[in-house]
C-alpha cells in the first residue's frame, strides 16, 4: 500500500549551523533507552539545546521566534555517525518534515527518505542565503519542490539535489520499500536457495 | 573483465530490481541487538508478519548491559526492561539470541566473527553502524535503520543502491609502535570523514596481507568513520584458518567445499576500480584525534592544528568548534594533554590481540594517580581467554579495573560515562561531542597502547617513549 505522494514540502525554517551534525547530537544515546519510538521528538537535538543543568542555551531551536519550523536548514555531512533510526524519527516526531543541507552521510539518508523525511542538498552559498532570509523573516514559507528541483522562499528561489531514487519514492509514494519486498519473496527464495551458507 | 569482491557478492544476492531504480538485495546474515531492534518486532507485530529466515538471524545484547553488575535485574529499569525485550522477541520467533547466561555475550562485532557466523562472500546486515567490520572477511556487511531491520527480518532483503569502490593499497610494514587503528585514523585524516559517501572500500596492499584477522577488523570497523558503509578486504588463508573449527563455520567436506567457494569471491587480478588510493605504511605515525570528528587526528609528534591554517571558511568553522568544545589550544602540542580516564575496550579494540599487545608493556607499570583506566573485553569469549591467559591480573595489578564484556564506555548507554569535561583516552571509533555520556565529555581516540601510555603517565604521550621501543624517534 503505497503513502501519500510526497511532490512539495511547505513549512517555516530553522537554521542549525555547523558541519558534521552527527546523530549523537542528533539524538543522544541515552535518550534511546526505549522499545519505541514514541516520545523521541522532546529530545531532539537536547545537548544542543541545553546545558548540563538543563536551561536552555542561546540557540535558534530554542528560539520563540522559529518555534513553528518544520524544515531544518544545516552544513555539510549532515547525520554523520550511527546507523540509529532513533535520529530521523525524532526529527519527524518534532514536528520537521525536511532537511536541507550541504550533503548527509548515507545511513541517515536512507533511513530518512524511508520514513518520508524529505533531504535535499543546496550549495553553501544558497544555504546562506536562505538561513539569512528566515532571519530576517522567521514567518518566511519555504517550500521545496522535489519534482521540479527547486527550494523556493518569498519570491527567491535556489536549486537543489535530491538522489533520483530518492525522488522517485518519495513522488510515486513508496517511499516505505517494504510491501515491494515482500511481493519479492518467491524470487528471494530462489536466490537464496543458489547460496549454500543460506540452507537450514 | 574482472569484477570485485564487492560486485561478485552483490550480483550473487541481488534479487531483482525495484520500481526506483533500487535493487532488493538478500541479506544472508542477520545480527540484531537490543537498541536498534524492538521497533522493528514492534512493526512486525503491527502488520502480523513473521520472521522470515529466523535460522539466519541472530542476537546478542551490548549496548546497555552493565559491566559492573553481573545478577539482575539491572539497577537501570530501562535497561532491563530492553534486555527482556529482547528476550521475548527472540522466543518469540526462533532467533539465537547469545544471551549473558550463555558465555558468548559480547558486542555484536565481536561475536559474529567469533562464533565463525561471519564468513566470506556473504552479506551482512545489522542495525548498526559498525557493521562494516565483518567486511574483515570477505563478506559485504551493510549497517541500517531500523525500519530496514524491520524489513530484514520480514523479507531478508532490503532496498539498497549499488556502491562503487575504492581500492586503497597500503603497503609496506607499519613502524613499531603503529598499529591497524593508526592506519585506518591515518585513512579517515587524509580522505575526510563523508570521503567514503557513495563508496565502499576495499582495503588491500602488503600490509593487509601481513595483517591478523583481528587487525583487519578494526581497520574495517571504522569504514563508517570515513563516511563509506562498506569496507572490506579479500578472504585469504589468514581468512579461512581464523574461521575453521569456530562453531558456525562449515565442517568436514562442507568446509573444503566452502574456501573453495570463498577464493572465488575475491577481486579478480584485473578488476578495476572507481578510485585508487595508495599509502606507505612507513609514513603512518601512532595517530591521535584532537577534535571531535575522526577526522580531526594528528600524529603524536604533531601540535593540533591553529584555526588560521584551515584552508576554508567551514574549515575554520569546524576547527574553531572542535577547540572551543576540547578546551585545547590551536598550534599546542597534541603530547601532554592531562586525561582523567582511559578506556580499552569497543568493537574497534576490545579483541583478545589488543588486551595481549597492552599486557605485555603494562608490566611494572602503574596508572597514574587521579586517572580511572578500565578494560572492557568485547565478549564473554574474550574475557575468559584473557583470564586464561591471567591479562585480567597484569590490567588489575598495574591498576586498570577489568570489568565485564560489552559497549561500555564507548557510548555510554550502561552506567560507564564521563562525568562533566572529563577528557578521555579511548580505544573506541568516535569521538562526537557527548559520545561518552556526558554532554561536554571530551574523548581522545587512539591505539590500545597509546590509552595505555596516557593511563600510566596521565597524559598523552608516545607509547614507544613510555615502554621503551628501541626505535621511538629514531
Ligand atoms: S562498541 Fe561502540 S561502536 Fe561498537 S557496537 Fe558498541 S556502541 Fe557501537
């Protein structure tokens, strides 16, 4: 049962700085003592928004001003690290629906376009560009079109990259691959049937 | 043409192509654990599936598990409540599970090989991602999300994109005193650490060849750190007299008729590959991280780097962040940096091998005051070899405290943390900004030999200044 197409994502921005967004800072190992993923979205991001006595630090995602982002604008190697769902599933559970940023580190790629988290590259000078915009304008509406390639905010708009299986998944709405692979399952049995280590 | 072991695996599991574009591929070999998998049998549960080949899925717990507290339940009711999880969904659909009463509990990358479950020409898959380490063997070994662990457990397949790979050749012999994790810091320094995106690697040269199974699983462990999920290296007879006799290893004729199998699967001699890299070994230097990407290491001689030498406007950025965060100097030397602890332990270096090489130069020496060192073997396995061997009291009577096997100290999910900016000498593969459990703990990652260095001397120093290598600055 494909999900609802994915053609446009519109929401307010947030701008993360900093290259190498790791998943650790992401989502903190010891906030994924858990069975599911319920609840994970309060601690996205946690030691980048708070201290050690847990007030909250000067930092955007704290800031009232862009309390209603649901996109998140960040560096390079964005998701860098673990292979932990944990990260892109708080991210969603927070209530963002995108990330835009200068490359993302593979796992996490994958692990977000599964869940129908939309990651699209933008250049550094682009990402600039639109980090000062929602500055200037946190109510600014960004909208990312992922057919046509484009991320548009107020009446500017900048190119970006999305991998083309990505776009294909996400536009046909089987983003989630898993009734595909079940409908495989004759043919898994006979390539694993070819393997002797797969024998009982 | 010839083809690589990369692509003669992935066209002997590539089940049929899918509507992106995307291939379903077999995953021979599944490992699960208790952080990454609970969702996935929860989803499983939600649409009413089954495990499809339980026979080739198999668990252990490590993440949490306390190494300090052998009886349960745990004094943290999470981490109990994850171990039992686990334990039910194992009964639940027949899958091994190497439970603690077992005596083959470990980190999950140390008992795969161990138990002789890794095996060349095999895929691998497990919901984390270190999982490049059993590349040691000749297998392509894949770390994923947990909707995919879900999907591995219902169809043993999953949706991946073909890689393209790089061969990078190291040859010659290492300098005493440099070791395979100093080769792969080496690797991650020079490509970067999203070097490896898009890439898997295949690590191969004379120094691959002269190399331990254990040595080549550390490189492979930390693939991930250089941005490549995949990292593997050509089954050879180092490969095949590690796995025979282990207990999941083929037997009798069935173990003739696999190495002959598994010969085939290595690089063909005129395979070409998407990118060559080539790197002396006698060039590569004990190598220690000074910041807080794996990337960011420099040799023991070297300072740590000034922000004004960084070549970019981001690279300013990031070394500006990682100095701020470490409390280090730009330009200061890397050598003499006061640690508060040391730990050996972790899926890169938590092996028999690594606690044998550090025992044999602890000897007479002691740990200085103020510095808590501990020894986490990787496995119950390794732990009872290296009490065999009587290690557990050459660590405790130079002061390490020897504890019981699992992730540890390595990110901290059990009760083995840093406490407030505590500073680190660690044998482990990341060194994030709160990866040891305390949001401002800093870590250091370096060989077990150097952590032990910076444990007797409470510094990080020159291992072969400190235990006396004939050949240190020579
Ligand atoms: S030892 Fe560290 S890197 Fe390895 S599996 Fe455990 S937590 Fe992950």
């Amino acid at each position: 049962m494909p999900s609802t197409p994915i053609k446009q994502v519109t929401g307010k921005g947030v701008y993360v700085p900093g290259d190498d967004i790791d998943t650790d800072r992401i989502i903190p190992a010891r906030f994924m003592k858990c069975i599911t993923f319920d609840g994970l979205g309060e601690y996205l991001f946690h030691d980048v928004r708070k201290t050690e006595s847990g007030e909250d630090k000067k930092h955007n995602l704290n800031d009232p001003r862009f309390a209603e982002a649901s996109i998140i604008v960040s560096g390079n190697n964005f998701g860098c690290g673990s292979s932990r769902e944990h990260a892109p599933q708080s991210i969603l559970r927070a209530g963002y629906n995108a990330v835009i940023a200068g490359s993302f580190a593979e796992i996490f790629f994958g692990n977000s376009t599964n869940l129908g988290v939309v990651c699209v590259i933008a250049s550094d000078a682009d990402r600039a560009t639109i980090a000062q915009a929602i500055e200037a304008n946190p109510e600014l509406e960004i909208t990312i079109d992922v057919e046509d390639h484009k991320i548009w905010f107020g009446d500017q708009s900048v190119p970006c990259e999305i991998k083309p299986g990505a776009r294909d998944s996400l536009l046909s709405g089987n983003y989630d691959p898993l009734d595909e692979l079940l409908e495989g399952s004759a043919d898994v049995a006979k390539t694993a049937g070819a393997l002797p280590y797969m024998q009982a | 043409m010839g083809k690589s072991l990369f692509e003669k695996v992935w066209d002997a599991h590539a089940v049929r192509q899918l509507a992106n574009g995307q291939t379903q591929l077999l995953i021979g070999t599944h490992l699960i654990h208790e952080v990454t998998s609970p969702q996935a049998f929860g989803m499983l549960r939600d649409r009413g599936l089954k495990v499809q080949y339980p026979h080739r899925t198999f668990a252990t717990v490590d993440h949490i598990v306390p190494t300090n507290e052998a009886v349960e339940p745990y004094s943290d009711p999470l981490a109990q409540g994850m171990i039992e999880e686990l334990r039910k969904n194992c009964a639940e659909n027949d899958v091994t599970f190497f439970d603690t009463n077992t005596g083959k509990q470990g980190v999950v990358h140390i008992v795969g090989p161990e138990q002789g479950i890794t095996q060349p020409g095999t895929t691998i898959a497990c919901g984390d991602s270190h999982t490049a380490t059993h590349g040691a063997f000749g297998a392509i070994a894949f770390g994923i999300g947990t909707s995919q662990v879900r999907d591995v457990l219902a169809t043993q397949t999953i949706a991946l994109n073909e890689l393209k790979v790089r061969r990078i050749n190291v040859n010659g012999t290492l300098p005493p005193g440099v070791y395979a994790k100093d080769v792969i810091l080496h690797i991650i320094r020079l490509l970067g650490t999203q070097g490896g995106t898009g890439y898997a690697y295949e690590y191969a040269g004379t120094t691959f060849d002269n190399f331990t199974m254990e040595e080549r699983m550390t490189v492979c462990n930390m693939s991930i750190e250089g941005g490549a999920r995949v990292g593997y290296v050509n089954p050879d007879e180092t490969t095949f007299e590690y796995l025979k006799g282990r207990p999941y290893a083929p037997k009798g004729a069935a173990w003739e008729a696999a190495v002959e199998q598994w010969k085939s699967f290595a690089s063909d001699a005129d395979c070409t590959f998407d990118d060559v890299v080539d790197i002396d070994a006698a060039q590569i230097q004990p190598t220690v991280t000074w910041g807080i990407t794996p990337g960011q290491g420099v040799g023991i001689e070297e300072n740590i780097p000034t922000i004004e030498d960084a070549p970019t406007q981001s690279d300013r950025d990031s070394v500006a962040e990682a100095l701020e965060y470490m409390k280090f100097e730009g330009g200061s030397a890397i050598k003499g940096k006061k640690i508060d602890v040391a730990f050996l332990g972790s899926c890169t270096n938590g092996r028999l091998s690594d606690f044998q090489e550090v025992a044999k130069y602890i000897k007479g020496h002691k740990v200085a005051e103020g510095v808590q060192a501990i020894v986490v073997p990787g496995s119950q396995v390794v732990a009872k070899i290296a009490e065999e061997l009587g290690l557990d009291k050459i660590f405790i009577e130079a002061g390490f405290e020897w504890r019981a096997a699992g992730c540890s100290m390595c990110l901290a999910m059990n009760p083995d943390k840093l406490v407030g900016d505590q500073l680190c000498a660690s044998s482990s593969n990341r060194n994030f900004k709160g990866r040891q459990g305390s949001p401002t703990g800093r870590t250091m990652l370096m060989s077990p030999l150097m952590v032990a260095a910076a444990a007797v001397t409470g510094e990080v120093s020159d291992a072969r200044e400190v235990f006396g290598f004939a050949t240190a600055n020579a």
